[in-house]
C-alpha cells in the first residue's frame, strides 16, 4: 500500500513538474510559432496555433534590415566579458570570505546582496553622464563593466557559498605544502570549485545576454547587442508582431542552445554541497 501511494505521488508529481514547465516555456513557443506567421495571421482573432501557412519571410526581412551577426557578435563579447572579468575579481573575494572571514563579513554581503535591491533607473542619469564625459558610450567597454558591475554581487554571493562546503584544511595543507596564495587560488581551490564555477559562469552569462535596461539606455548603434536589435522592432508606426517575433527567436535561440547543452553542468553547479 505505501508503496503505491509512493508511486502515485511521485506521478503526480511528475505531471505537476510537466505542466509547471509547458506553462512557463509556453510563450516562448508561441514567439517562435508567431515568427512563422503572416502579420495578418499575428494577430488574428481567434489565433491559430500550428495549423496556418508557414513562412520564413519574416527571418529574410529582419536579416535585410538589421545586422543580425552584429549584434549577436555584440552580445557574445559583452556577456563572456563581463562575466569573465566579474569571475577574475570574485574568486579573490569569495576566497577571502570564505577562508579568512571576519566579523564585518556578512554585513559586507548583505551590503553587497543590497546594491541589487536599489532600481537601476535610480543611477542612469549618474553613470550615462559618467559613461559620456569618459569616452564609455555606445561601447562594448562600457558595457562590458557596467554588466560586471551590476552581476558582481550574485557572482560573489554564489562562489562563496561554494566555497563554503570545500574544507578549510586542504587549503591549509597546501599551505604547508609551501603554495604561496596564488597557487593555493589557482592550483588548489579552483579546481576543486569548477562545478560552482562553471554553475556561476553560465548563469551570469545568460543574465548578460537578457540584460535590456543598460544596454538600450548607453549604446547607440555601435556597441548594440541583441537586446537593442528586438527593441528596434517597437516603432511609433506599431508593432509588427511577426518579424518582432523572428527578432525575438533570433536573440534567443543562442542562448537556449547553451542551456540545454549545459543543463546537467548547470544543474549540478547549482546543487553543488546540497548533499553530503
């Protein structure tokens, strides 16, 4: 009997987990169904969901009116910079948190977990004047720091709860062994952190990669990534729902790549130290 009820709860379960996720990748299947669409059919009434003529024209008009490789070139070079020069310099810091902890170390994480609590609007006007008198606007520079900047404190909080469930006395050992602290950095604590730190790496590039609010308010043209290529789309003319949804599927699909790709590393990142 109680193994039957385990099974049955486990299948239930099971459906609960399945309509959890039909649910939420749902609009973005209908993003890419819409890309194949008609404008007229966009936004017909009521809409069709499979049965409709098919079309790649959308695709070949996006392509014919914006530099698609551009901005994803744009893209790709902003979010592994950003999250390659945040690693550089949180490694250092979630090690000295994690290993040589003091009494001001959780006020200076939560002060850090807080800079993400204050709306990005609240410090554009400071840091776009900034970005503009130093040179920094419509730059993949500047938005190679200022992505940093603002994902540091996830990437800080994530390594160092990482690196709390690695032993101190390895370290210390290493230590004993004569490795100075960057070979006990390099040598001995990344390695043993790769999970958390690939888990860290990709999460940080997906939030890179999706980031909207900086990167249409400090580029232009030049620097433009994938964000700014779906906002063109927005016009005062209207919304062209079907070739805003070609752009849409455009941006995403790298990014959906690399998910699914990297789902079991991801995974195990993120519930990396949950089991002893």
């Amino acid at each position: 009997m109680a193994r039957n009820v385990t099974k049955n709860r486990k299948l239930a379960m099971t459906v609960l987990a399945w309509a959890i996720g039909i649910l939420i990748f749902f609009p973005i299947l209908w993003t890419i169904l819409t890309s194949f669409k008609t404008e007229a059919e966009a936004i017909a009434s009521p809409p069709s969901f499979l049965f409709f003529d098919w079309t790649l024209d959308n695709y070949r008009e996006v392509q014919e009116r914006s530099n698609y490789f551009r901005h994803f070139s744009n893209s790709v070079i902003i979010s592994l910079g950003s999250t390659i020069l945040g690693l550089a310099i949180a490694i250092p810091a979630a090690w000295s948190m994690a290993f040589v902890p003091g009494r001001r170390t959780k006020d200076v994480l939560m002060w850090m977990l807080s800079t993400k609590m204050l709306p990005p609007v609240g410090v554009l006007i400071p840091i776009y004047l900034i970005f503009r008198d130093t040179g920094l606007l419509d730059t993949l520079t500047g938005l190679t720091i200022v992505l940093m900047l603002i994902n540091l404190p996830i990437i800080i909080w994530m390594l160092f709860t990482y690196f709390r469930e690695i032993p101190g006395e390895i370290l210390e050992a290493a230590r004993m062994d004569g490795a100075g602290l960057k070979a006990e950095i390099i040598h001995v604590l990344t390695p043993m952190a790769v999970p958390g730190i690939a888990s860290t790496l990709l999460l940080n590039i997906i939030l890179a990669w999706n980031e909207a609010f900086w990167t249409l308010n400090l580029t232009a043209a030049k620097a433009a990534p994938l964000t700014a290529f779906i906002a063109s789309y927005s016009s005062p003319e209207g919304l062209f729902y079907a070739k805003l949804s070609a752009a849409s599927t455009m941006a995403i699909a790298p990014i959906l790549i690399l998910g699914w790709f990297s789902q079991k590393q991801l995974v195990r990142g993120l519930t990396f130290g949950a089991v002893k």
